[in-house]
C-alpha cells in the first residue's frame, strides 16, 4: 500500500511546475507525510493517556490539525470534498497560515530536546514547493490513506521512506552524499556493536541512516525497560549536518523510526575548532559517512592541526578528537586514504595508527556507493592504545555493483564472521605496523593470500595451441579410421 501510494505521489509531483527533480519529490512528499504521522502519533498518545485515566494536550491547535485542514471528514468518516480545501485556498493557507504556525514552535517549544522544537526548526527550513493546490489536494487525499498505528505499519512506512531517500542519493548530482548503502550500515553498526547507554554520534549525518539503524540494532539487541527506552529516546542519538535539506529529511527520518526528537543539529561540524572539544563533548560510538571528495576553505582548516583541504580528512581528525577513551568507531573513506604520499596524509594515518587501534579495515568494491566512481574502505578502530596489527578484509564479488545490482547482506555475511576472530583466508589477512613503512605509514590493501588469476595469454600464443589441437585431432582421427 505504501509502495504503491509513494509512486503515485512521484506521477503528481512530476507535473507540478514546482517540483523538478527526485529531491523535491522527497522533500515535498516529507513535509505532508510527516504532519500525517504527527497526527496519528498524537491519536496514539491521546488513547494511552484515557486508558491510564489521563487527559492528552495536542501539540498542534485544532485549526491546524490534520482532520480540520487536510482530511475534513464527512458525518460517515468520508472525505468531505465539499468542505476541503483546495486549489488556491488550499496553497495560501499552506504557504501563508500553516507553515508559519509550524515555524512558531521553535521559539515556544521549552526546550531543543522536545518534539515541539523539531517541528519548528523543520518547517522553519522547509517551504512548500507544490504550486498547484490541486496536485497538493491530490498528494494529502493520497498520504491520507495511510495509517501509522501499528509497529507494523510504521516499520513498513519507514522502510519504504528509506527507499525514496536512496532514489534521492542516486539522482545524479547528489551521488552517495545523502544515502549509504542500508547493508553497508547493518554490517557497521554490527561489528561497532554498540550498547544502551552509550552516546552514538555521526558528524555527516546526511539522511540519518547510520543513527537509524544503531536504533534498530539497539532496540531489538533486549528486552527494552522504561529507562532504556527513555535513554534511547533522548540520550543516545547525536549528530550534526551541513546542508538544509539533508537535515532535514534526516530528522524527519529518525522521527519517523520513532526517535520523537532526535539530537541532530544544522551546523557545519567543520567550523569547530578541534582545541575546543572537551571531555563531555566526547562520544562513546561514532557511526559515519563523511562527503569525500569535497574542498574546505582556508578558514576552516585553521581548525585542525593537520591542515588538508579534503574535507573527509578533516572529518576523520574530528572524529579521532571527539571520540572517548574506549570508544569505537566504524568510518567509510575513499580508499586512498591508505596510500596518498601527501603530507597530510602520511600525518594523518600516523595521528591514526598511533592514537587509535586501527583492528579492521574493510575493502569494498567499485560500485559499492551507487552514482560515486569512487573506492571506498571502511576503517573499524578504538581510541586509546596504538594500532599494533591491523585485520584486512577485501570484498571480493562475483558480479559488479550497480543501481540494479547493489550491495546486500549476504555479500558481507562473511566479513561479519570472519572479522569475530580476525581470521585468515583467500580474502583476509593480518599485517604488523611494525613491518609497514615507518616513514609514510602506506596501509595500501595488498591481499597476499590471493589466487593469482592465469594473465591473459597473446593471440599468437592462442592461435599455436588451436593448430596443435588441430593437428591432434587429425592424428586421432586418422589412427580411428584405420582400425576401421
């Protein structure tokens, strides 16, 4: 029902003179979807409150709630066409009345831990991009007939939601900045392996999938108490973003997976001066993928001892900074990380190796990252002592990745296995940092347990053997007709 409803709004949005690519088809189909969910998330708390003899306050007026505005219902529970707003009336009310109503919240709300805050600061970035009051009647009368009171319910809408946003990552000019592959992020947040009660931090957070799935990975991980649910609701989940709108689909995307107000700033992470962290900014847990290939301005690289304009390696120095004593984090970087004979680049994998236990490195194929010609590996370290060995895995696959053949689980079921005990085999192996170039500290990921393939031989090699076995089958031919 989801599927099918999210294609037809794509059809609507499509002929809207607002609406011109995969992004606004996200943003647009967000902001309605999510005053939906907030509705029936408020009908949800309302029926708990009566059943414990309580009364329930909205959170939003009755003028603005979704069954006065968008889905005015007739005395049989049917969409009152007659009554609905729509065409022009629709749009000004949107534009003019609901939007700035929304906005409100983020100076009343009581504090930037509350729901009400989020809603402020999201429709304080969003604006409706729907021109046309009669596609947007059509878009609501659509997301209306959809219903999140179930788990059930809402883990299928949220998956599906996370598929709009991996169509919006694949889009073309956006490549992988908004969208990860989910199977990479489960097999990252599985071998971090995080624990209720420690603080999960991603400083790129795009789209919010690594915190989602830490979400997920922690809520099934036990029997959930009221503390723990209370700890993962407010006192786990952090995470800061650049770029407008990937902050906020990624708050809307925890929200959505149930986090009510997830601790996600708009800011760039960048402009923090790494001097300037102190112990209780520290996190237990860092989850992330930073943009790669992007270029920072001279003011920004003031902040960091190691001065690079490459924007993922400021964001590995924050990430070493930031991260406690005993903490644990799971990384994705291009992979000449490992071997770029650069200054800062030496010195950042010397700051690494030395500052953290680099134990896993994980090497993923081209394609991994759809729409991004770039390769990636993902680093797998703990702060504190200094690296002494570290643990290669090659993905090596037998198909190439692509848009219609993308990464899955299965393909890294054996990473995840072998990775436990840091096994050997054709595609892991272990290397000494005392044995690597104490100069230039090259990680390059060499596979020496490796089959080496047969090298393609030349044609006049070919065209030799095809006349020697020629000429064999003529001697067996004629040894045969001689017997005859």
């Amino acid at each position: 029902m989801f599927e099918q409803t999210f294609k037809n709004i794509d059809d609507i949005l499509h002929k809207d003179a607002g609406c011109g690519s995969e992004l606004d088809y996200v943003e647009q189909t967000s902001w309605v979807l999510f005053l939906k969910y907030l509705d029936d998330l408020e009908k949800d708390k309302a029926t708990a409150a009566e059943l414990t003899g309580k009364t329930y306050a909205n959170i939003i007026d009755p003028e603005y709630q979704w069954s006065t505005w968008a889905a005015t219902k007739d005395e049989h529970g049917k969409m009152d066409h007659h009554n609905a707003k729509t065409g022009d009336d629709l749009t000004d009310f949107v534009n003019v009345h609901l939007f700035n109503y929304l906005k409100k919240f983020k100076t009343s709300a009581e504090s930037p831990d509350t729901i009400e805050y989020k809603i402020g600061e999201i429709f304080s970035e969003l604006k409706n991009r729907i021109q046309s009051g009669y596609n947007l009647r059509e878009v609501i009368n659509r997301i209306d007939e959809l219903r999140f009171r179930t788990h059930a319910e809402k883990h299928e809408m949220s998956h599906l939601y996370e598929d709009k946003i991996k169509n919006m990552g694949n889009a073309g000019r956006n490549g992988g900045e908004y969208y990860t592959p989910r199977p990479l992020i489960k097999t990252i947040v599985k071998v971090v392996a995080p624990e209720i009660g420690q603080k999960i931090y991603d400083g790129a957070v795009g789209s919010a999938g690594f915190l989602v799935e830490a979400y997920d990975f922690l809520r099934s991980s036990k029997n959930l108490t009221t503390t723990d649910i209370e700890t993962l609701q407010k006192k786990t989940f952090y995470g800061k973003e650049k770029k407008s709108l990937a902050y906020i689909i990624g708050t809307m995307n925890m929200i959505l997976h149930g986090v009510e107000a997830p601790n996600i700033i708009h800011t760039n992470t960048l402009a923090e001066n790494l001097s300037d962290i102190q112990e209780k900014d520290r996190y237990d847990i860092i989850l992330a993928n930073p943009p790669f290939g992007g270029k920072e301005r001279a003011e920004v690289q003031q902040n960091f001892p190691i001065k690079t304009g490459e924007t993922a390696s400021l964001f590995l120095q924050h990430f070493i900074k930031i991260l406690k004593a005993g903490g644990r984090a799971g990384v994705v970087i291009k992979n000449t990380f490992l071997s770029n004979t650069d200054n800062a680049s030496v010195s950042l994998r010397k700051l690494l190796l030395e500052s953290c236990s680099l134990h896993t490195v994980l090497d993923l194929p081209g394609g991994t990252f759809t729409g991004a010609g770039v390769k990636t590996v993902v680093l797998f370290f703990e702060k504190g002592a200094a690296t002494r060995k570290t643990w290669f895995y090659q993905l090596n696959l037998d198909r190439n990745l692509g848009k219609t053949n993308s990464l899955n689980e299965k393909d890294l079921a054996d990473f995840v296995l072998l990775q436990k005990t840091q096994a050997e085999s054709e595609n892991s192996w272990t290397i000494d940092i005392k044995d690597i170039d104490q100069k230039t500290f090259d990680l390059s990921a060499k596979n020496p347990n490796k089959k080496e393939e047969a090298a393609l031989r030349q044609p006049q090699e070919i065209l030799e053997e095809m006349n020697r076995l020629d000429s064999e089958s003529a001697d067996i031919l004629k040894s045969i007709l001689e017997l005859i």
